[in-house]
C-alpha cells in the first residue's frame, strides 16, 4: 500500500494538473481544497519541487505548480519520489538493491521470481501513466457518475 504522504502528494499533483497554466496555487489553498495537513503538505511538496516536478514562486502571486505539462510527469516518477522504490522486496529493486540475508541461492528463490513480476508489472503501469492520464480516467468516471455520454469520433 502507498503511505498517506504519497496518497496526499498524488492528491495535490492531480488538483495541480487540474489547474495547470493558471498560475500557481498557494499552500493554504491546496491544503484547504484537498483536506490535507499544511504542514505535512508542506514537505510533500518540497520533496517533489527538489525532485524537479514542481517548482515555486514567492510573494505576491506566488505558489506551488507542475514544472512540466501533467502529460509529461509519470505517476510513477512522483510515487517513487515520495515512496521509494516499487520492489515489494528489496533484492529485485532497481535503484535500491539489497541481496536477502536469509536467502540460499538469489537465482532461484521462488519468491524473488515473483516479486520481480510484480516490480515490472507495478512499474509498468505507473511509468506509462502521466498525470494527464489520471486526471483524464477522473473526470471520465465522474462523468459516467453523472450520466454525461461522449459522442468524440
């Protein structure tokens, strides 16, 4: 499971997608729209500006917004920002590789061969997911919700 602090990260990331190209939102305002702790909020927010996928601007006018088009950020570059790698064990992760202590023989392990599945089907998903995409699957079931059909050829 993800922890809250990337539950909140991809929270303020989709509210920023949302409004991307109207200037950037302040801190309160993200916090108050999204139900999420300022303070916490605050440091998930530094972490993904030092990341590159935010950026800030102080005084007047000033605020929180994506660096890049939401088209252009993956979920799982944010997810691996504020959560760490995606191995559900460490000896198949890719950029945080530990051999198992209690592991006999790493070529073999049962359990390494399934993870690793899991690590590329997670990663998979996640790095050909952007921003855009999950705002889009957003607003296409709120739509479904609320009865609206779309007729796009």
């Amino acid at each position: 499971m993800i922890s809250k602090k990337t539950k909140y990260g991809l929270q303020a990331l989709l509210l920023l997608s949302r409004e991307y190209g109207e200037g950037p939102l302040l801190i309160s305002d993200l916090a108050e729209r999204e139900r999420i702790p300022k303070k916490f909020l605050e440091y998930i927010l530094l972490q993904l500006k030092n990341a590159g996928v935010l950026q800030s601007r102080k005084g007047k006018g000033g605020g929180y917004s994506l660096a890049k088009p939401p088209a252009e950020i993956s979920v799982g570059r944010a997810i691996r920002i504020l959560e760490g790698p995606l191995a559900p064990v460490a000896c198949v992760s890719e950029t945080a590789y530990q051999r198992c202590t209690e592991c006999h023989d790493e070529a073999t392990c049962g359990i390494r061969l399934v993870m690793k599945d899991v690590r590329d089907a997670m990663a998979e998903i996640l790095d050909h997911t952007t921003l855009q995409d999950m705002l889009q699957r957003s607003e296409d079931e709120k739509k479904k919700l609320h009865g609206v059909v779309d007729f796009q050829i």
